[in-house]
C-alpha cells in the first residue's frame, strides 16, 4: 500500500521504515476512529507495553549491576509509565499523526497525555511486528535518550533515595511533617521532619520546603548508617 507523506514523515522521526506501513497506520488509529475496516491500536497498545517494560528492565539491570529489585523499581516505573511515553511522543510529534474521530479531535487529543502515552506504546508494538525485537529496542533506546541515565541522577536525590531505602524493606514512603516555619512570609525558613513508618525521624531546616524535605532526608539517611 502507498505511503502517505504523512507515514513517510513519522518512519523517519522513529528511524525504521515499515516492510508494512499498515502496521504504523493502525498503532496510530484511536478507538473514536475504529470501524469494521479499521482497527484500533488498543491490542498494540497492550504489547508494546510489554516490549518496552523488558527494554527498560534490561537496560536498567546492565547500568546498575549491584541494585537491588527494590531500587530498581521506582526507576522502572519512572521510564515506562504514561506520561514518559507521552513525553517521548510529543518529541517526535507523534500527535501529528494520530487518527482520531472528529469529538476527540475538537477536544484537543492530539495532546492529551493518555492518548499520546498510549499510541507510542503502539507504535513500539508495530515496529516489534515489523522488524523484531532488536529494532523494537535500539528505536526504544534511541528515543528515549538519556532517560536511563537520569533516573539513575535522580536516585541520588535524599528524598529518592529514602524512599528506596524504605520500599526495599516493605515500607510505606517516609512521610515529611512540617514542624516549624519562621521567617516573614516574603522569606520563611521551614523545619521538616522526615518519618519513617519504623519510627525513625530527622528534621532539617532550610529557607525552602523542598531543600528542607532534602536535607531531613539526608540526616536520617545518615542515621540509619546505610542499613
């Protein structure tokens, strides 16, 4: 079947040309444009799912060999869920292409975070169809970018890296209490307490609650030693 400048346009956005456009056409169709004819990319959707969490899970055990399944998942989770699709797809203007029924389509869907989340999750599918799983992962790779490395920059975060603390150990996320404020509205200083479900707790002040938050996570990483 003969590409549209459209189709053409998108391959190479994603780098992969289709032996079967069809395939890209239907990951790029939404439910409001379904008929008899014409599938949707809800079934593509649920496999690119899967080839993405195993690009993801691969790729984080080999940037990482000595992290525990407990500091791992949160990362996992950061690189795969929705609105990190969606990000991805904005990049490549994937909204461009998308196939939706007139309703969606005056209510803004080519920029809704669902739709968007869902259809790059499809096309990650189709080229998986189309051209196996190696392709499927050097396009994941690929567009996805210096994702992987900064989930592991953003692990070093105190607040991050507490919560990994705790939900390695089947702990709720520790919990920051604000304790004290002084200051004049204009220029407060915050006194935040961080709380374990344990009992553990450190405070820490700082002219801003996310720095205060930070560095009370830091004081009770340091009391709980590395534990």
């Amino acid at each position: 079947m003969k590409r549209s400048a459209e189709i053409t346009a998108l391959e190479e956005r994603l780098g992969h040309r289709f032996d079967t456009p069809d395939r890209l056409r239907r990951a790029l169709t939404h439910s409001s444009m379904s008929s008899p004819g014409r599938e949707d990319n809800q079934r593509l959707e649920f496999l690119g799912d899967r080839v993405l969490g195993l690009v993801m899970a691969e790729a984080l055990l080999g940037s990482d060999r000595h992290a525990s399944e407990g500091l791992l998942a949160p990362r996992f989770n950061a690189l795969v869920r929705k609105e990190t699709c969606a990000e991805v797809a904005r990049e490549i203007d994937l909204g461009a292409a998308l196939k939706l029924g007139r309703s969606e389509m005056m209510s803004g869907g080519r920029r809704k975070m669902a739709l968007l989340g869902d259809a790059m999750e499809a096309v990650i599918a189709a080229v998986y169809l189309d051209a196996g799983f190696d392709t499927a992962k050097a396009m994941i790779l690929r567009l996805w970018g210096n994702r992987i490395a900064q989930v592991e920059e953003d692990a070093r975060d105190p607040k991050t890296s507490l919560q990994e603390w705790a939900q390695a150990r089947g702990m709720p996320p520790p919990a920051y209490v604000e304790v004290g404020r002084t200051g004049p509205d204009h220029a407060p200083v915050f006194t935040i307490e961080a709380r374990l479900a344990n009992g553990e707790t450190a405070q820490a002040t700082a002219g801003a609650k996310r720095k205060a938050e930070q560095h009370a996570a830091a004081a009770l990483l340091a009391k709980l030693g590395g534990d």
